[in-house]
C-alpha cells in the first residue's frame, strides 16, 4: 500500500498530533485547491488533506450503525512490550504537548482503553484513540496464541 489518506479540518494540528505519535513529514504540497503532506511512521505512509470547508466526521467509533471506513491499525508488537503503559505514556506526552502548544495539539482522547481480544487463534491488547479530528486509530499488540494453541 502506497498511503493511507486523512482529510482533517486543520492540517497543523493533524500534523502536530501524528508527530507527537512518531510520524515525520516527508512531502509537503497542494492537491491543486488546499494544504496536503506526507508523513511517514510505524512502517507506513499517510497522506494528510486540509479541507477549507469542513463538517464534523461522522462517529465511526461510537455510531453502532456508521458504514464506512472505520479506523487505521498501528501494529504496536515490536514497539512496545506493554500497551498500558505505552498508552499512558503516550497520554503524559500529549498532556505536557497540550500545555506547551494549546492552539496545537489537544491532550490524548482514548476511546477505548488496553484490553485483551482473541482474534483467531492468537490473543492480542487492542487500544483505539481519537486523532486531532476525532477519527479512530486502533493500537494493536499480539501477545502471542491462545492458550491450548501452542
């Protein structure tokens, strides 16, 4: 896959929130009529589109009957051995980011805290967050298979 693409109401804020996650910009440019770049993180490419006119997205978290694109999925397993304690510290750098840059970057939305989930046969912590627009992103880690499964 090339890129995955975010169309956000303020791209300095869409930037400033995927840096603080580890993404570095890459390209900056127009898509002929607003604001577009290209960060790089996690293994992976985003393309992030400032929109002049914007409305609210819909909530793809919290709207059992949303159809449509749902979250992007960061696979976590060889960042981190804990994602509790990833997460919090995550939270504690957008907390002092948010003190030092207001109009920048808001402190850490969590949708949905660590918790376990079996998926096939392998157990993984799944986390989901809200980016600068409050769009969803997963932050999965295997934890390794099923007990009874290896």
């Amino acid at each position: 896959m090339h890129h995955v693409s975010i169309r956000t109401a303020n791209i300095h804020r869409a930037i400033a929130f995927y840096e603080q996650l580890g993404f570095e910009m890459r390209e900056r440019f127009t898509t002929g009529y607003t604001l577009a770049c290209w960060m790089e993180g996690w293994g992976g490419r985003i393309e992030l589109i400032q929109i002049p006119h914007p409305k609210p997205a819909p909530d793809a978290f919290g709207d059992e009957h949303y159809v449509g694109y749902y979250h992007l999925s960061f696979d976590l397993t060889s960042v981190t051995e804990d994602l509790p304690t990833w997460l919090k510290e995550l939270g504690d750098r957008f907390t002092t980011a948010s003190q030092e840059q207001p109009d920048q970057i808001q402190p850490l939305k969590v949708l949905l805290e660590p918790e376990q989930q079996m998926i096939g046969d392998r157990v993984y912590e799944v986390a989901f967050i809200a980016d600068a627009d409050g769009l969803p992103l997963e932050m999965i880690r295997a934890m390794g298979p099923a007990r009874g499964n290896g």
